[in-house]
C-alpha cells in the first residue's frame, strides 16, 4: 500500500401503461423469495437495439428530479400558456386565450385566472363580470376545460413521456443538430407522444415536445410510427386527474419549450407564487351558484336590514364540489327614492347544496329618511303658516335593494397553510436546484487523504471518523450548498484511488479555529460567497467556504505540492455532499456520485434476477417518520404493506427498468420503471440481484 501524502515542500475545480398484473401470490411469493432467484424479465426480449436510447431516458429522469420546470407552449383552439410547475404542480404564470393573456395560477389542486370581462360569459345569477375585474376565479366551467392544457408537474410529464419511450423498441442512432437555427444542439427521436428533443451531451435535459400533426406526423413534418395517436400527445401536457376530454388534441399546435431554471429563477418564481397566493382571500369560485331573490327582502325604518334566504347549487364544470360547505360573501347596495343609500355585506358558511340565510344592516339609508322626513316637516309647516291651519303632507319612502352573493374560493385559515407550506417547499427547491446544477465530478481525480476527518451522524468532535474507516451503510451528517442546516444520510460506497499526483494543502479558519485538509487538487469545495462549487487547486486566500450553521471558513493558505498516495472518497445518498474538518471546522465538500452519462452506462443492465427488497432499509428511508427520511416527495403512503412494497418492486423489474446510474465500486445499479402509471427509482445489487432501495419519484396514492 503507497505510504500517505507527505507533507508538502515550501512554497513554489404521455402517460399513463396499464399495471402488470402478478402472477403469484403472496404466499407464492414468500415461497420464492426463501427459494432463491425470481426470473421476472426472463419472459420477454431480453436485447434491444440501444441505438442512442440512453440520453432520452436520463433527460426524463433529470426533469422528474426538478424541483420546478418553466413551459412556454400552446394547443389548439389559440390557447398558448407561459407558468412555472413546481414538483407538487402548482404552477403561476400567463395564459393566452383568444387573443387575450391574463394571469393563471394553479394552487391546492385548484385552477385559478383573472380572466377579462368578455371571456366571463357563464356567471351565476346577480353576479356581473364587471366586479370580477381583477378578482381571482375557479370553477368557470369553459375556462376549467381551458385551463387543463397547463402542463402539469416537472415527474408527471416525464412519467408521460417515459411511457412513449418504452415503445419504441428499435431505438435509431441519432445525428445531433440544432433545435432551432442558432439554439443548442439536441437529439431528437418520435415517440407515440410526439418528436421529444433532448440536449446532445450531459447532463441530459428536455428542450423541446412536439406534439404529433393529425396524420401522425410532428408539426415539424415527420412521419410518426404505426399506431401514434395525436390524443396521446396532448395527454403527455394534462397534469394528473385533468378530464381526458379537456385538452382539444394538440396536434398542430407548436409544441411544448422548456427552459432551463437556475437556483435564483427557482427562488424567484416561488416568490411570485407565494405572493399570488396570499391574495386568494378575494377568489370567487363561481362553480357554486346561489338562488335567492336578487333584490333582497328588506326590513326598513331609519336603516335597513337585508336578509336572503339562499339555494345552494353547483355547476358541472370539472372538479366542482357536490358536498362539504362553502364560504358565501353577499353584499347588497341600497337605495332610497333612487339615491345611493350605500350598502352593506355579510359572510355565512353554508352547505353546498343545501339553503341557509344570509343578512346584513345597511345604515347607510338613516340619514337619507331623516333628510326626506325633515323636508315634508319643512313643507307642511309652510303651508300650515300660510292657511292658518293644520297641514299633513303624505309621503312616500321607496327603499330597493341589489344583492350579488359569491362564494369564496379559499378561507384565510387555509392560505395561510398553504403559504407556509410554499415558504418550505421553497427553501427546499432552490436546496434541490442548487444540488441540481452542481458539476459532475470526477471520481479518479477527486479524493482525500487516509487520516481525513467526516463529520458523522454523530455530531460535535466525537462525530468524526477517518475517511479510510467508513464503510457503506455508515451514516455521515451534510448539508445542501448554500444551506446551513444538517441533514443525515447514508454512505453508499467508498472509492480508493491509487493514481492521484496532484495534491493541495489547505490551511482554513472558522469559528472554532484554524486546520488543514489535504486534498486532491481537482476535489470540489462550497464557494458560499460565490454560491458556487471551486477545484481546490481554484481557492484563494480570502475564500469563504460553507460549513454548519450560518457561519463560514475562510481560506487562509493553498499550497498545491505532488505526491503518490492512496486516496479516498465517498458517494452519499440522498443529496451528495459531505463535511470534511479542518481541526475542529467542518467544511462542505462535494461527494462521488453515480456515473449518470451514457457513455458510463454503456453495456451496464438491470439485473435479471430479483432475489427480495431490502424492506427494512426502503422503510427507514422513504417511509413517513422513517429515521433517514429527508425528503417529503419520495415517501410512500404510512400504511403500505411490506406485501404492497415488494410487489411494486417486483412489477418496476417486470416492466422494462432503465439504468439511469451506476457505482462501479459498489456495483449497485439504479434504475426507473414506470409503475402503475408513475415514475418509481430503486437500486439494485448488481452481483446479487436484492433492490436496497424504492421509491417513488412522483407522489403514490393507494
């Protein structure tokens, strides 16, 4: 074994498959599970012609990963959409329909827009578009059937296209070329669901959907394969539960752009989010309809009390309730003689189709009476003074009343929940974008020195362990970039490298004092000021690097010197940092990932054999309250059985898994197969064919 580093000398970085149906049960399958192996792809074609397959699966793969995606496309009929869809599918941006663009947001599972006067022609009984203006509304049924052409969420499209993908089984080898005359080289091929175009080198993204023309072709003029359907393009846009009838066909439309976030854009487009969706304390749900009588009963003497009985109905517009209650706003304008008397208004929570009462003092109208009351005073006692006798003047008092009742959309107790969980959600995401956009390292080049101290799960000074003693399964503390809170996560592998020469010397400061780190020169260190990952060798004195907390390390000295050592570095689940200490300083470093470009994964297969799922594992992970669970996304539901669980894990074997990375220390393999219409990850042992991990990468309901 090379001796360690010496010291350096002096001074001199669309949509959904029909589930597989089991073929045994579970006592078959325990039997099998305790017998040995389970050949489950064993029955169908086991070589395909790869062609250039790989690059498409892992451009899906990396667009189910966003954390928020921006679309600019259109459909037929003139609708064109520019939104921003985060993981969950809330969406905020412009919609443009018949000419005319307005607003669109998409919150809680509820479609909302401030659509203009004319397009709001099916309004409920006293209500006038005309108060509407600049008033958040659901439930229009014509502008529900519209607003379901909003794509859906970044995993739900590439679920969508990940299917179409799967059936094309003689994949082409592709030429790249550009998407457009100046815009960036791509491959494109044509799937059931249309010409999708993805970037010509790694990391792999989706630029482009082109939905397929009514003949079959795209819109660019190819010739879609035997059985396309343009249906199923326009399919592949609908976020989950959108009614299949709502999206008119998107053939011929011009197809579906997405546009790369950065961390500040992500940032940024949460902001607008959140901010539209404090301001739904003001949304009409105009899928509710309210029969009362719209000129009110009113109850009048100096003031007037205005009180409606009212009918609860709905509409039969998508998504409408047909239970439960809804927030009623009522406001009724007053006159008396044909003079504004003003108005008054009133809340009620009522049951949806059902009836209750609603009522409200306009005291507006007192000083108007007491105005025409005065006034016939005045007039009788004139003629009294002029006949020398008593005189009464009869008179007439008209009260009317215009009465408009909406129901309100959101009550302010639910906003605030849901802003709250957008403020998490957002940290999270621009967490997630950060780690997104972070460099590939490189694994041979990338290690640390034997005696190098990690921060474990265990924290403070005892928490550290030599880099050379951790083994896969340890659990190591770490952070995303630019975020100062500990996260724990498990070590997947361990790499030793024999053939580093290029060495640095770091000297750091942080809070608790000063240290070393000797590193390869190209290792990747947390520029938290620069907000960006730099090669050791690319620090300067005066550097900030990110460590626990809000604090930071600063660089002190970088004394680059060549060496022959053995090194060491570590792949990390879940988000693929690691600390490193200087003395006592932890400072944040990038880890080994998985090998994720097409050319790494070359000739590497999802294993024949299934021989069990690591279930133990899979439930402390992605199990809600699960000891390594950091994630909300990729949990599956509380009560899923261990039965469920390794059904699931057996039909994503079953139904043509794709190697989406691969540890050639390790030899495990991760893959994706789409299961019951949704995207699932799992990684599985490439020698001895048991998956350690499953989870789901869009949310899983039972």
């Amino acid at each position: 074994m090379p001796a360690s580093a010496p010291e350096p000398p002096a001074r001199k970085s669309w949509w959904r498959r029909p589930p597989w149906l089991l073929a045994a049960g579970a006592g078959v399958l325990a039997l099998a599970l305790v017998a040995g192996t389970l050949l489950w792809r064993a029955a169908g074609p086991r070589e395909e012609s790869e062609g250039d397959r790989a690059p498409f699966y892992l451009a899906l793969y990396n667009l189910a990963e966003e954390p928020m995606a921006h679309y600019v496309g259109s459909a037929p009929g003139g609708t064109a959409w520019d939104v921003t869809v985060t993981d969950g599918g809330e969406a905020h941006g412009q919609l443009t329909m018949e000419g005319r663009k307005f607003a669109v947001l998409r919150v809680g599972g509820k479609t909302y827009a401030k659509p203009p006067q004319e397009l709001l022609t099916d309004l409920p009984n006293g209500v006038r578009a005309s108060t509407l203006e600049g008033m958040w509304v659901t439930g229009d049924s014509r502008l529900t059937r519209r607003l379901a052409d909003v794509p859906g969420s970044p995993a739900e499209l590439a679920s969508a296209l990940w299917s179409g993908l799967d059936r094309i089984t003689a994949f082409p080898h592709l030429k790249a070329a550009p998407v457009r005359p100046g815009g960036p080289m791509a491959l494109s091929v044509l799937t059931p669901r249309g010409r999708l175009y993805v970037s010509a080198s790694a990391p792999y993204r989706v630029l482009r959907l082109e939905p397929l023309g009514p003949a079959g072709g795209t819109t660019g003029g190819a010739t879609a394969g035997r059985g396309a359907s343009p249906v199923q393009a326009a399919a592949a846009l609908r976020p989950a539960g959108a009614p299949a009838g709502a999206v008119a066909t998107a053939a011929g439309a011009g197809g579906l752009d997405l546009t790369p976030m950065s961390p500040d854009q992500v940032g940024s487009a949460y902001d607008d989010l959140i901010g539209q969706t404090r301001t739904l304390d003001r949304a009409v749900d105009l899928g509710i309809r309210f029969n009362f009588n719209q000129s009110g009963n009113l109850s009048c003497s100096q003031s007037c009390t205005v009180t409606e009985n009212v009918v609860t109905s709905t509409t039969a517009a998508p998504g409408a309730r047909v239970s439960g209650t809804v927030n009623a706003s009522m406001t009724a304008q007053v006159t008396v003689n044909g003079e504004s008397g003003g108005g008054c208004s009133a809340t009620a929570t009522l049951p949806v189709n059902g009836g209750g009462t609603m009522s409200c003092v306009a005291a507006g109208t007192a000083p108007i009476v007491q105005r025409i009351k005065a006034q016939k005073q005045r007039e009788a006692e004139a003629q009294a003074r002029a006949t020398r006798r008593p005189v009464r003047i009869p008179y007439t008092i008209n009260f009317r009343a215009q009465v408009q009742i909406m129901a309100m959309a959101s009550a302010r107790a639910e906003i605030e929940r849901r802003v709250k969980a957008q403020q998490a959600d957002r940290n999270r995401a621009v967490e997630t974008a950060k780690e997104n956009a972070g460099p590939a390292p490189d694994c041979a080049r990338d290690s640390f020195v034997a005696g190098t101290p990690v921060l474990t799960a265990g924290g403070g000074s005892e928490g550290a362990e030599a880099i050379e003693k951790l083994r896969p399964g340890d659990e190591i503390r770490n952070a995303a970039p630019g975020s100062g809170t500990l996260q724990r996560h498990g070590v997947g592998a361990v790499i030793v490298t024999d053939t580093d020469r290029d060495f640095v010397r770091l000297t750091v400061a942080g809070p608790h004092g000063s240290g070393t780190i000797r590193s390869t020169a190209h290792h990747l260190f947390y520029d938290a000021a620069a907000g960006s990952w730099k090669q050791a060798a690319a620090l300067r004195p005066g550097d900030r690097l990110q460590t626990t907390g809000q604090g930071t390390a600063t660089v002190r000295e970088v004394r680059p010197y060549r060496a022959a050592a053995r090194t060491y570095n570590l792949s990390v689940d879940g988000v693929h940092t690691y600390y490193v200490l200087a003395g006592d300083t932890p400072v944040l470093v990038h880890n080994c990932a998985m090998k994720r470009d097409a050319k790494s994964l070359k000739g590497i297969r999802v294993p024949r054999q299934y021989e069990g799922l690591d279930t133990a594992h899979v439930r402390r992970n992605h199990f809600p309250g699960g000891a390594g669970v950091t994630s909300q996304k990729d949990l599956w539901p509380a009560k899923m059985t261990d039965e469920r669980l390794a059904s699931i894990a057996q039909q994503a074997m079953r139904n043509n898994p794709r190697v989406i990375g691969y540890d050639p220390q390790t030899r495990m393999v991760q893959a994706v197969a789409v299961v019951e219409g949704k995207m699932v990850q799992f990684q599985i042992s490439r020698d001895t064919g048991v998956v350690r991990s499953i989870y789901p990468l869009v949310p899983w309901s039972d």
